[in-house]
C-alpha cells in the first residue's frame, strides 16, 4: 500500500468529536487528538499533488465530502475551518477551471452547516478566491442558485452575512439579468428591516464596492436607499452607512447636489447617540472633507464635525478623530486651517487629559509643522514645547519625541534664553526616562549656543549628568559631552580637570543654600523630606550616585540602570552627592532644586578626573566609557527617543556598548590603511590634542593595573582598543604595552587576563 493510499485510508476511518461509537474498540486514527487531526487536514494539499487532478478528484474530494459532513454532524468548527482555508488553493490541484466547480457544494455545506462566522467566513472567502476562475457559464449555472439557496432557505445569520462578499465577486462576472438580481437582493438585504441586523450591515458594506463597480448609475438608487437607512434604528446598521456615503459622496459633481443628498446624512450621522456611528464618521471624516471642499466653498466645510469629535465624551472617538486630525487639516481651505482648526489644537493640547489622545495630538501637531508657513508654526511650536513644563511626565517625553523637528523651527535668540533653562530644569525630574529625553534633547541646541554660555551652562550640566542614578541616562551623558567637545573643542580642559575655585565656590554657597531650606523645612514639620536633601552635601570630596558599590559585573549594572532606575532607594544607601531617585520625588521643590545646583556645581569643579578616584566603581566605569567615547573613532549614534518606551533598541544593550565592537572590528579591518574613516553608526570624533589624550591613557593603564574592581580592569582594557588609533606610537611602546603584558600575564581574575592579552593583541599584532 503507497503512502498516499494509507493517508485516504487513514482519513476514511477518522472519527471526530461527535461521530465516535460509544462502544466497542477504536483504531488509534480514530481517536486523534485536535490538534494531530488539524495536521493530517493541512497535509492535503500534498496529498492531492501527490495523487494528480483525475485522482484527487475520484477519492480525495469525495473523502473531504465525507469528513465535512461528519465535522457538520459533530460540531467540529476547528476541523471545518482547516479543511475550507486549505480548498481556497485547489483550484489548479483539481484540474484547473475546467473541473472546480466540484469545490462548490462542499463550500455550500459548510457555509450552510455553521453558526460560526469565523468558519463560514472562511468557506466564503474560499468561494471569492475559486470563482473568477470559473467560466461565466458556471458561475451562472451553479453559484447563482447557491446564492440563492443560501439566501432564501437557510437559517443560519452567519451563512447569509459572508454570502454578501460572494454577491460582489459574482456582479462582474455574470450578464445583465444576474448582475439586476444581484443588486436587488443585495439592496433587500440592506433595507429589509425583518432581517438581522449583523446581515444588514454586512450588505451596507458591501454597497462600497458594489458602488465601485456600477459608479455613477448607481447614484440615485443609493441616495435613496442611504436616507432612509441613517435614520434606521439599528445602530450597527447605521455605523456602516458612513462608508457608502463616502462613495456617495464621490459620485456628486455638483455642490447644491451635495448640500441636499449627502451633507444632510452626514450630519444625521455625526450626531448619533451611539459610539459605533460617531467613531465610524471619525475614521472616514477626512475623505468626506476632502468631498465636501472640492466644490471649492468654505462654507461646505466639515471642520465644526470634526471639532465636535474632538471633544466627544468617548476616548476612544476622540484618538480616532485626532488620529486623522492632519490629514484632515491639510485637506480644509487654508482659511479654515488658520482661523479655526490650529487655535483649536493649540487648545486641545491645553486640555485634553487622556494620555493615548494627547499623544495623537502631539503627533499631530509635529507632522502639521512641516507642511504650513513659519510664521504660522511658531505659536503652535511653543505651545507644543510648553509641554515640558507639564506636571505629567508623559506630556514631556512626547515631546522629546519630535525634538529635533520642534528645535529646527524656533528663532536661535529663544534656544538659548528660554528652551535650554527649560530643559536643564527637567533633570530634576524623579522619571529616569524624561532625564533621558533632556541627555539627548540638550546636544541639538549645541550649534544655537555661545562658547560662554556652553561653559557656564551645557558644560556643567552635562558632568552633573554623568553622575544620574540610571545607567543609561549617564551612558548617554558620555556621548552628550563628546558631542559639546565636537562643538567646542576649546572646552577639553575644563572637561578633564573642572572649572576650578569658581566652580567650588558656586557649590559652597549651593551647598549653603541646601542647608538653609533644609532648616526651614525641618522647623516647618517637613524634617523627614528635608533629611533626604540635606545629605547632600556631607562630604564634597566625593559625589557618587547612590548604586551599591557591590562587585556585580557591567551587565548586570546596565540593566538595573534601565529596568529599575526609578525605584525609590534605601536611605540608609544615600550617597554623599544626593543623587537619588527619593531626593528627586520626596524632597520639597526648593530643596531639591538647591540640591540639583549642589551637584552641578561639584561636578562641574572635579571634572572627570573626579570620577576616575571615586570609590564607586560604578563611576569609574562611566570615566572610561566618557574617555573611550571622546577620543575613540567615532561617537556612537542615539537610539530614537521613544515616549512610550516600546522601541526595541531601548534596552540594556546600550548603543556606546553595541558600537563599541564594531568600531574596535573597524579598527582592526583599517589597521593597515591610511584611512580613518568613521565606523558606521557613528559621527565624528571630536578633534582634540594629544596631551589631553595621553593624560586620559595613563589614568586607563592606572585603573587596568590597580583597580580592584574586575569588571573596571575589564573596561579599561577594551577602551584602550577604543583609542588606540589616536595613541603615539612611543605612548604605546613605553606606556601601553607594558602596562597590558603585565595584566595579561599576573591579573587574578580570568577575565581580566583575557581581556588585556586581546587588547594586548591589538597593539602588538602577533
């Protein structure tokens, strides 16, 4: 016996849920779980090519027969929804055209045998793909009366609902008698209120592409049929009007036509009481606009629809609405647009409280920028950017979403007096990801900045970052500052060695005044906030985020810094610099803003050569990734900021990290060119001076050497690969190498020793 006959055996002796015996021994093919019976069912297209048109249509159709009655009888909607996907591709396995007209009555049986729509939907859609391939003969012999069989004679809803798609299959391929009946059963089906009303919607639906088909004729018949149906008192009957209407709509070519056929059933429409109706006119407004105002009268305009859909009391109406809301815009008459649709917007951001709706709004209004005039854009591009100032976090990190764009459309003189005060202030945010949005909001307004105002304001501020509570805010502070140096590269010195005793006086009286709001807050019964602010500023010497200094590796670190960067921390664990996500959400806002500046102005006065001492290892690592960011082949380029944090380059596999092997590969395939070319990925280093560039250097072989933190050892190792390229070749040989060999050779951690022989590798190529 060949395998195909024992898999038609097999399927003869099959028995489903409810065709079992009670009694009496069965086979083990009798008795198939569903789930190994849905695999014999979607083998058969392989059998039926396997056994050849003539075959499968002498034992495999009269065997599929066979199973679908018996799946009918047992109630088996799985094994039905299997076996009518899989006849939607037999039309070339039966013999072509010619031969699938067998497919149809066993489509019929199951269309007619089902209350489940999903499966007779299925059959259906099986029938649309089978019949333009038949001859019109057949088509009007065998599928019209199945048309009306099913339309007629059963009972079943879901039967006479998908029967409505095959009516638009056939219409074209039959002649001018069926295409009338078709059309008038089709229209029965929708005006004929003794049916149910899932039924009817379905066949108002489908008057969208019937209209498609007959165009204009169609005109006066479904003008009729659509006022009479907006009225209907069936609601889902009446949401499904809004698409024929459109189609109505596009058959007009006159206004006054339009003003007394279709704008009367849109407005019927846009002030339905139920949902469905008025969400469906929000996901078709704009088409319609764009009808309505091709008769080239203002006055047709459907903006004061559109504005009443923005102010629905459905959130989910409103989200539709504004997510049409550009199209929309762009499609009303300029006057329109100006007088009434963008004051409403700039209104709408104000008030509108529900997070997916702002959102859309946001978005919105950043898309519409680029396509009206400037003078225009400025009042809504300020309103768009008072969003940082709002008491939800959400709101600021949409718009760190559209920055760039934002920033490209503001006058230069209100970047620097009133933007970068706005942005340096949201880093006292308790929300790590809105911190995130100002570390890599800040590097787009270096261009619009004064040298001065970089030292005494980005330059500050951008050390101060580099000490965050979260990992990845303080990984893309590395990158901000190599981006400033790449501005102004005259800023190197005070990067590595702080601004001095200016800057340290600043952080005595910073530190003064943290004390005295932390005294008032205490006399005023606010002593538990105020003990969080004030710790502060107990030891200058040392400002280390609050992260436990324990011996966890950089992974492990990144990833704590991304998943849990906003969990309040232990006050027992505050470090001396205040850096914790408590001093940021519990401390009163006076204290915590005296606290922001205490840490400012002490990050500003160490420099990074504050870090590469601290006894957080934690920090130790941040100098190396800022140093092997600054002078290494090229800044790594920032994941796009994302409000709702569902980008899936947000994760612990930071960018410095994802970029930093391929710029050492890139270094490796270019070692014998002259080229210095940029790795992909990356922008431009900054171009510095080599003495700064070996001071850094020797702080990497002191911490590859000394520090007693593997993972530190580790890192320092691979930024050496990083920078060798900008390294001397005597710097190498005298410095470097020994340094490496020495590791590589007696370093107690494995790791470490792997490490430096690879660095090691790279400086002396074997």
């Amino acid at each position: 016996m060949s395998v195909v006959n024992a898999v038609l055996q097999t399927l003869n002796s099959l028995k489903l849920d409810g065709s079992a015996t009670d009694g009496g021994s069965q086979s083990e093919t009798e008795n198939l779980e569903t789930a190994e019976k849905l695999r014999v069912f979607c083998s058969l297209p392989t059998i039926a090519l396997n056994l050849g048109p003539a075959e499968t249509r002498a034992k495999l159709i009269p065997t599929i027969n066979d199973l679908v009655s018996n799946a009918i009888d047992a109630g088996d909607d799985e094994v039905l929804l299997a076996i009518a996907q899989k006849l939607q591709g037999f039309t070339d396995l039966v013999g072509g055209k010619e031969h699938a007209a067998c497919l149809l009555p066993i489509l019929e049986k199951i269309i007619c045998g089902v209350e489940e729509v999903v499966v007779a939907q299925a059959a259906c859609d099986a029938l649309v793909e089978i019949v333009p391939k038949l001859p019109q003969d057949v088509i009007e012999d065998k599928c019209m009366w199945m048309i009306r069989r099913i339309l007629e004679e059963d009972l079943y809803c879901a039967s006479r609902k998908v029967t409505t798609k095959l009516i638009i299959t056939c219409y074209p391929l039959v002649s001018t008698k069926f295409q009338s009946d078709l059309k008038y059963r089709i229209f029965h089906l929708a005006d004929s209120e003794e049916e149910v009303p899932l039924v009817r919607a379905a066949a108002v639906q489908q008057l969208v592409e019937l209209a498609k088909l007959i165009g204009p004729d169609l005109k006066t018949e479904l003008c009729l049929l659509l006022t009479s149906l907006v009225s209907d008192n069936q609601r889902v009957v009446r949401a499904a009007c809004v698409g024929p209407l459109v189609e109505l709509g596009r058959m007009i070519t006159d206004g006054s036509e339009f003003d007394t056929s279709v704008r009367p059933c849109i407005d019927k429409l846009a002030n339905d009481s139920t949902r469905d109706t008025r969400r469906a006119m929000a996901s078709s407004i704009t088409e319609l606009q764009k009808t309505a105002c091709s008769f080239g009268s203002s006055t047709r305009s459907l903006h004061q629809i559109m504005l009443n859909l923005l102010e629905d009391n459905e959130i989910e109406t409103r989200r539709l609405a504004t997510t049409h809301l550009k199209e929309f815009c762009l499609a009303s008459p300029k006057d329109i647009l100006i007088t009434i649709l963008l004051p409403q917007l700039r209104e709408h951001l104000s008030v509108e409280r529900e997070e997916p709706v702002r959102a859309e709004l946001v978005r919105c209004a950043v898309s519409l920028l680029a396509c009206i005039q400037r003078e225009d854009s400025l009042p809504l591009v300020q309103h768009i950017l008072a969003f940082l100032n709002d008491a939800n976090s959400q709101s600021k990190q949409y718009v760190f979403e559209h920055f760039a764009e934002l920033v490209s459309l503001m006058p230069a003189s209100e970047i620097q007096l009133t933007l970068l005060p706005s942005l340096l202030r949201l880093w006292q945010d308790k929300n790590w990801r809105v911190r995130l949005g100002v570390v890599q909001s800040v590097p787009i307004l270096y261009q619009n900045l004064n040298e001065s105002c970089a030292r005494e304001t980005a330059l500050p501020a951008n050390l101060a970052w580099l000490r965050d509570p979260s990992w990845y805010v303080r990984e893309c502070a590395c990158r901000s500052l190599a981006r400033l140096l790449r501005v102004y590269p005259g800023l190197c010195k005070e990067v590595l060695n702080g601004l001095g005793q200016k800057a340290v006086a600043a952080a005595a009286a910073a530190a003064a005044a943290q004390a005295q709001a932390s005294s008032i807050a205490a006399s005023s019964g606010t002593a538990g906030s105020s003990g969080q602010s004030g710790s502060g500023i107990n030891n200058p010497s040392s400002a280390s985020p609050n992260i436990t200094n324990s011996s966890g590796g950089t992974g492990s670190s990144a990833a704590a810094g991304v998943g849990t960067g906003q969990s309040d921390l232990n006050q027992s664990n505050l470090s001396s610099s205040g850096m914790s996500n408590s001093s940021f959400s519990a401390a009163p806002a006076g204290s915590t803003l005296n606290s922001i500046n205490a840490i400012t102005a002490q990050a500003a006065a160490g420099g990074l050569k504050a870090l590469v001492s601290d006894s957080n290892y934690h920090l130790r690592q941040i100098y190396i990734t800022a140093v092997q960011t600054i002078f290494g082949p090229g800044i790594p380029d920032e994941s796009p900021y994302s409000a709702t944090g569902d980008n899936p380059e947000m994760g612990i596999c930071l960018p410095g990290i994802a970029n930093a092997y391929a710029a050492v590969n890139h270094k490796a395939s270019t070692a014998n060119s002259t080229s210095n070319s940029v790795p992909e990925c990356c922008q431009p280093p900054p171009q510095l001076s080599s003495v700064y560039l070996n001071s850094c250097a020797t702080q990497l072989l002191r911490l590859v050497s000394d520090d007693v933190v593997a993972n530190v050892r580790i890192c320092a190792s691979q930024a050496l690969q990083l920078i060798s390229g900008s390294l001397d070749k005597k710097f190498i040989q005298k410095e470097v190498v020994p340094v490496l060999r020495k590791a590589a050779e007696t370093d107690a951690d494995a790791d470490a020793r792997f490490y430096a022989q690879e660095s090691l590798n790279v400086f002396v190529p074997a």
